[in-house]
C-alpha cells in the first residue's frame, strides 16, 4: 500500500523535533521580555485607570488622565523636557560628529585613547557626575564657577547656581552634554570609519574641492544608520534622564518646578505622593512622545 502524500496542511501544523529545539532556545528570552517589558506596559495601562490602592484599588476610569490634562505641573515638566530635548539631543550629535571626524587624521592607538576618555562620562553614575558638577556649581565662592567669576570681576558675591530657577536648567543641559554623547561618538565614528574611501577617491576626480563637501556629499548620506541610531539613543537617554536635576539641587521637586523633567514630575507622584494611578497615567504619555520622536527621527534618517 502506498504511504499518502503530505498535503500542505499536513506540513503547516506537523510540530518536529527542531521546531521544539527552536521553541526551547526563545523561551527564556520570550520569558524575560514578558515579565521585564510586556507586563509592565500591561500593569500601567490599568493603573492609569484606577485610583491606586495596595488593597482594593477603585475604578476611576479616565479621572487620571482629566487631572494630567488640568495640571500646570505636568505641562511645566512637558515644557521643560521639550527644551531639554530640543537642545541636548542637536548639540549632542553635532558634537560627537565633529570629534568623531577630528580625530580620524590620528593613529589607532591615539584614538583608542580619545575614545576611551571620551566614553568614560557615559558609563559614570549620576552620583558620581553630580558630585563633579556641584564642586564646579557650588553656591557658594568655594565653588568654581563663582570663584572664577569673582576674580574676574563679574560678579562681587556668590551665585546660587543649582537652587536659582533661572541656572537649574541649562546646568542641567551642560551637565547632559558632557555625560550623553559616548554612545553616539562611538556609533558615529564606526560609521566613518566603514565608508568605502574609493567614494572619496572617485568624488575627487568628479570635482569635489575640499574637506566640507566631503562630510555633506558622502560621510553624512553614507552613515544615516549610524546618525539614526545616535538620534534615537540620545533621545531615549534625554526621556529617561532625572536624576541630573535632582542630584544637582538636592530635592525633587526641584526648585520653583524649573528642572522638573517628565521622569522627575513621575517619581514625584508615583514614589513620593504614591498617586500611582496618576503617575501610570504619565508614564504612559512619555511612552507616546517617545515612540513619536523615535519614528520622526528614523523618517529624517531614512536612508534613499
């Protein structure tokens, strides 16, 4: 008797042997992405819709949102992360640019070292960089920047540079600067360094003059992958970055609200005040504006 032939619906729901091995393999990863990410997501969606409790939350449907929509803090800390983000993330690429092409002209082992000194501020802790950057803020005439500046002449008595509402700010855009900029230094200067240079070659012979037109004709078009990935990083860190403005001024809120940034104004709600349903409910907003930038910034950054 002749065995039957394998339909395609035979093919389609027949489980081998290597499919189980396959399954067996992703498990653990499909099991820490649902616990570490899917879970979370799922728990703050109906959390915002709820009036927290840790026994017995009540159902409070869109009351959360309504109170996000009718709160001069939240649109304060929407403003203040706009202009954060605004100036640290163009800043920050536009300068790991620019050192990423100065030192192309060295050796290896020399940019081994500037990449290394150049890197170390992106792996130190925010501790760490807050005690750096309130020696130098320091509101009183120990502190650098007051100390310089009354030698100078500029000033006759100490700023109060991380308690003044009006400095909090753009110290904090400083102080992001310096400590924001190693993973995409390092992501764009791989990008450079993996251009054919037969481009640059065949560039010269068709007319190309000088060092400028080669960063706008050939590097930047032949690294939008890279400059994507820098944009996204640095806008992600920019979201997810508070502890700056709390480190620095030593209180959350932060003084007169003027560093309260999105992550700050959810900690505020969410771990001091306990309001949890609200603090998910604003969690849920930083998601949105998070996913929004990061798709216009793969849409700028699409490669032809």
């Amino acid at each position: 008797m002749k065995p039957r032939a394998t339909t395609l619906r035979d093919r389609r729901f027949r489980i081998t042997l290597e499919d189980l091995n396959g399954w067996a393999f992703i498990a653990v990863a499909i099991a820490v992405f649902a616990v570490m990410t899917i879970y979370p997501v799922v728990s703050a969606v109906i959390t915002s819709f709820q009036n927290y409790k840790p026994f017995g939350s009540e159902w409070v449907q869109f009351e959360n949102y309504k109170t996000a929509l009718t709160n001069d803090l939240f649109y304060k800390s929407i403003r203040n992360t706009a202009v954060y983000t605004l100036i640290t993330v163009p800043l920050s690429l536009v300068i790991a640019f620019a050192v990423a092409v100065m030192i192309l002209p060295f050796q290896r082992k020399t940019q081994s070292v500037f990449k290394s000194l150049y890197y170390i501020p992106a792996v130190a802790s925010g501790v760490a960089m807050s005690v750096v950057w309130k020696i130098i803020f320091a509101s009183d005439q120990m502190g650098y920047a007051n100390y310089f500046l009354m030698e100078l002449g500029i000033i006759t008595e100490p700023m109060l540079f991380t308690s003044d509402a009006n400095f909090l700010l753009p110290i904090m855009i400083i102080v992001s600067l310096w400590s924001s900029m190693g993973v995409g230094f390092l992501a764009i200067l791989a990008g450079i360094l993996n251009i054919n240079p037969e481009y640059y070659e065949a560039a010269m012979i068709d007319g190309m003059r000088n060092r400028f037109q080669e960063i706008f004709y050939i590097t930047i078009p032949q690294m939008k992958p890279q400059m994507m990935f820098a944009a996204v990083m640095a806008v992600v860190n920019t979201f997810s970055v508070g502890a700056i403005g709390v480190q620095l001024s030593g209180s959350n809120p932060t003084p007169g609200y003027a560093g309260q940034l999105i992550v700050n104004h959810i900690e505020d709600y969410g771990f001091l005040r306990y309001e949890m349903g609200y603090a998910s409910t604003v969690s849920l907003v930083l998601l949105v504006f998070i996913y929004t930038i990061s798709k216009v910034a793969g849409k700028v950054f699409k490669e032809d």
